[in-house]
C-alpha cells in the first residue's frame, strides 16, 4: 500500500504554513497585533505540529498504514480549522460566538495527538 498519508499531512501542513503567514503579513501591515495568537495555532499546529507528524509517517510507513493513523489525520484536520476560527471570532471581540469552536476544535485536536502518540508507541518499531 502507497503512503499517501504522510503525504497529504505535509501537503496539508504547507497550507496551515500559508495561513499562518498570511495572518502575520496582515498583522504588520496593519501594526495590529490582535491576532498573533491565531497566527502562532496555526503555524505550531499547523505547518510544524502536522508537518512533522507528515514526516514521521513518510518514514516510519508502519506508523502510518493504521486506522490510528486515519484517526488522527481526520480529528487534527477537522480539529485544527475549528479552533482556528474560534481563536479568530475571540480575538476580533466576537468571545461567545468563538468559544464554542475554539473549545470544540481544541479538544478534536487533542484526541488526534493522542491518537498520533499512542500510534507511535504502538507501532514505530514495526517495519515494512
């Protein structure tokens, strides 16, 4: 089977990289700093957090041929779009509209690093 897993993490890292920046550029651009937290999720969630996870199933294809491993790739990528919106609506004074996603994005997003950690313990030293 074709490890198209660890693929599409990275691919998907470089879009979370992309967002970040572009929240960064319109943040000096404008010398407004409000959303520097929206900007640091996505970066460390998204383009490194993810990005790295991409790579560790490109080279350990044991790891990344589990049901673990699809697990993970949907609840940090359903997660992860969630909490960003809400740390937006938060940071733009928006508080009650945002919690709810920030809240419910943080803890998708956590079940999918759980499920990435508890994956690599149980299979990292398998090869194929």
């Amino acid at each position: 089977m074709k490890n198209t897993l660890g693929l599409r993490c990275v691919q998907l890292a470089a879009l979370y990289a992309l967002i970040g920046i572009a929240v960064g550029i319109m943040m000096a651009a404008s010398h407004d700093f409000s959303h520097k937290t929206l900007h640091a999720h996505a970066n460390l969630a998204g383009w490194v957090s993810l990005g790295l996870m991409g790579l560790i199933y490109l080279a350990l294809p044991a790891v990344a041929g589990t049901r673990m491993a699809r697990a993970h790739f949907w609840l940090h990528n359903i997660g992860l779009p969630l909490m960003l919106i809400g740390v937006f609506l938060i940071y733009s004074g928006q508080v009650e509209a945002g919690e709810p996603f920030a809240k419910g994005g943080s803890s998708i997003l956590g079940l999918g690093f759980v499920c990435f950690a508890i994956n690599l313990w149980r299979n990292g030293s398998k090869t194929n």
